[in-house]
C-alpha cells in the first residue's frame, strides 16, 4: 500500500505543500525525533520496531488528507468508526449481563472478582479509552444536530456507552468523561438556562449512579485515600522511573527499553513489596504514565516533542472551533484532550489500535475542517 501510495503521489504530483505547516511541525518532529532516538538505544533492532509501529499509525493522516478529499466519502469512514465501537459495546454487555445483574442487584463487588468490562479483543483499559472516544464523539453531535430523529438514535448509543463505561470500572475513565460533558456542554450551549439545565442532569446521573452503588463508593474512597494496590503501585511506578530519568535525562534508556531496563534494575523493595502484597502481574510493562514513560525512553528530548506535537494537536483544533465553529474541530480537541488526560494514569499512547484510531481522526478532521471553514465564509 505505502509503495502504490508513493507512485501515486509521484504521478499525480502530490506536494507536502498541501498539509498545514504545524502538521507538518508536529509529525515532523515527531518521526524524526524518533529516527534520531534509535542510534541512542543499546537494542537498536527493538527500537527500530517500535519506531517502524509508530510510522505505521501515523501513515492513515496522508493516506486520507491527499486520497480522500470527498466530504460524503470522510463521513461514511467516520460513522464507520463509531459503528464498529458501538456493536464493541453491544456486544461486551450482551456478554456480561449476568455479572451486570449481580451488580446491580446483589452489590458484587467488581474490583474483589476481578471483573472489568472488557471488549471484544480489547483489555478493559483498552476498551474505556474506546469508550471515551465513542461518547465524546456521539455527545458533540448529539449537541449539534437538530433533527430530533436522529437526536433520539444518538440519544439512545450515548446511553448504552455510558452503562459500559460505568461496568468498565475504570476510575480515570469516569473522571475524564464528566469533566469532558461539562466542557462540551459550555462550548455547545450558549442559553444560560438550558446549561443550567443540563448540568443538572449531568450532576443528578453521576450523583445517582455513584451513590446508589456501594461498590462505587468504596473505589472512590480508596482513590482518594490511596488504600488499593493499583493506587499505591502507580505511585511507586513514577517514583522508581524518575529515578531512571535522573540517570539518563536528555535521551533515555531507549525506545521500548522499559520493560527490560526498569525490571531487572530499577525496581525499588517497596515495588517488589506491593507487588507481592496485591499478586499483580510481573513483571510491569510501563509506568502508567505518558510522560514519564517517554522520559524514560527518550528523555527531555521524547518529553518537549510529545508536549509541543499533542500540544499543537489541541491548540489549533480548539482554535478552528472558536474562528469557525468547526465540529470536525471540536470532535478532534475532544479526543485528544481524552487521550492526553488518560495518559495521566495509563500509556495511552502505548495502545497501538487506540492511536490508528486516533490517527485516522486527525486526517479525517484535516480533510472535513476545509469544508467547514469555506461554508462558514460562504
């Protein structure tokens, strides 16, 4: 596909001249940085695959800004997107509704049996990053449309993305979703009553939902108070790899050397403890954090090129919202902000299927945001 695609653009031309200059900046930056980065490494054949992985998920931008420049074309690709995360959703309540009943009904206790929704060949962090995406998405346009027909189907997938969200019993995932509802809902709504209005029913949803379950409660206490394993071992995670960033600060350990490096030397007695404490699986594969797991593998260096490229990602997205009140805009900030915020407690960069989708959005969002802005000034 990448050899046609090259003969493709030859043939027909195709300048990088075309694509915005911060996109440019941005994945620029961030393939070369990555280039430059695998000379650094002790296993320059690991870091290669890695970096080659990288490349791969960012292929889909060019592919879909210089190949698909149909607007009907952009929204068939997008629905199919959500269509495919919707039936992910179906099908992982379907699945589980025994152990949802017993929630529901008989108070088990999630995070005691072991049981976190999950998709269909997704983890359940995997599957909450999903389904962030999903309701970001399905509630910007439901903000939107004005067709009370299509209000009702929308209505109807936020509500069942929402329930799976709430049995994936992922705490971050909750938090980042009712944070984003409330920023989506200042941007869309501009009558001061109906926000009040919907914030109401925003607070009354969370509010019943958290304290008609014990189950709930006692993970939200056990957050705040750091008494579960996972809070107490992500902790010690960030502080033996600030340890390792202190080490090597400007290029790293190595791209994709954490998982070696880290176990074999750097895990402090207190880990090792907390790890034989709770029986959580060995040996740890990052550390639950984006920036600091860059900074690990690629230092100060891997950090200012992940803050400047998602923070270009942001800034011009929201930007486009604001000058033309551009959805594509809007629905892009949205996941980026999802995927920013998650990777606060989680790799979320690290989830390969979760950034091709986020990938294909950015190019999607590139080709839809020309449209927009000549029928705004149309």
């Amino acid at each position: 596909m990448i050899i046609l695609s090259g003969i493709n653009i030859y043939y027909k031309k195709i300048s990088l001249k075309d694509l915005p200059n911060w996109i440019k900046w941005t994945l620029g930056s961030m393939i070369i940085s990555s280039i430059i980065l695998i000379f650094f490494s002790p296993e320059i054949s690991e870091s290669f695959k890695d970096v080659k992985v990288m490349i791969k998920q960012i292929i889909p931008v060019l592919m879909i800004f210089y190949f698909i420049n149909d607007k009907k074309k952009i929204k068939i690709i997008f629905f199919s997107f959500l269509v495919t995360v919707f039936f992910e959703i179906g099908y992982a309540l379907l699945n589980n509704l025994d152990k949802i009943y017993n929630a529901l009904y008989n108070n088990m206790p999630f995070r005691l049996e072991g049981y976190r929704l999950d998709g269909y060949r997704a983890n359940f962090m995997e599957f909450s990053m999903k389904i962030q995406l999903f309701l970001v998405c399905i509630y910007i346009m439901l903000l939107s449309l004005k067709n009370n027909k299509w209000k009702y189907i929308l209505s109807g997938a936020l509500s069942l993305g929402l329930i799976a969200l709430f049995f994936n019993n992922t705490r971050m995932a909750w938090l980042i979703i009712s944070f984003m509802f409330i920023v989506l809902t200042s941007c869309k709504i501009q009558n001061m009553k109906k926000l009040i209005i919907v914030f109401g029913l925003i607070m009354v949803l969370f509010s019943g939902l958290i304290y008609s379950q014990q189950w709930v409660q006692e993970r939200i206490e056990n957050t705040i108070h750091m008494r579960d394993g996972s809070s107490q071992l992500h902790y010690m995670f960030v502080q033996d790899s600030l340890v390792m960033i202190k080490e090597k600060p400007i290029v790293g350990w190595g791209i994709g050397q954490f998982y070696k490096e880290y176990n074999e030397s750097f895990r402090s007695e207190k880990t090792n403890y907390l790890i034989k404490k709770y029986n959580d699986p060995t040996p740890v594969p990052h550390p639950h954090n984006n920036i600091i797991m860059i900074g690990v593998e690629r230092g100060f260096i891997g950090i200012f090129v992940y803050i400047f490229s998602f923070g270009c990602f942001l800034w011009y997205s929201i930007k486009d919202w604001i000058k033309y009140k551009s959805i594509s805009g809007l629905m892009f900030f949205s996941v980026t902000l999802c995927v920013v915020l998650h990777g606060f407690s989680e790799y979320s960069i690290g989830f390969r299927e979760i950034m091709q989708f986020y990938y294909c959005l950015l190019g999607m969002y590139l080709v839809y945001r020309k449209y927009e802005i000549e029928d705004r000034n149309m």
